[in-house]
C-alpha cells in the first residue's frame, strides 16, 4: 500500500466516524425530560404493587397459613 492510498484511506475513515457521530450523538444525548417520566411510572408501579400487596396479605388465606406456620413452629418438639 503506498502511502498516498493509506492516506486516502483514512481520511475516508475520518470523514466515516465524524459523519457518524454527527449523525447518532443527538441521538443519544437528547434524552431530556426522561427522567421525570421514569419516576413518574416507576412510581406508579410501586403503588400499584403495593396495593397488590396489600390486598394479598391483608386476605383470610394469608393470615391463616401464617398462623398455621407460627403455630406448627412452636409446637415442635426439639
């Protein structure tokens, strides 16, 4: 390769990665606003999972097995 090929090749290569980086740097960088938004459904699904929760554990079915639990734990013999 003679030195004026290698010098084409990368000035090729340099106009490549700056039109490239022209290209996807807005991309990834205008990403303003996004975290309100993340917080604000991150948010909601917390609430959401906690009345879930809530409702599971606030339930007869639940309360009985943990009652069922504690009660065959300390009525084991050691």
């Amino acid at each position: 390769m003679t030195t004026s090929s290698s010098t084409r090749i990368a000035a090729v290569a340099h106009r490549t990665r700056a039109a490239l980086t022209r290209r996807f740097l807005p991309a990834t960088s205008a990403d303003a606003g996004m975290s309100t938004v993340e917080y604000a459904v991150g948010t909601i699904a917390a609430a959401a999972f906690g009345a879930v929760l809530y409702t599971v554990v606030s339930g007869d079915s639940i309360t009985d097995a943990l009652s069922g639990i504690i009660e065959q734990a300390l009525n084991t013999s050691v």
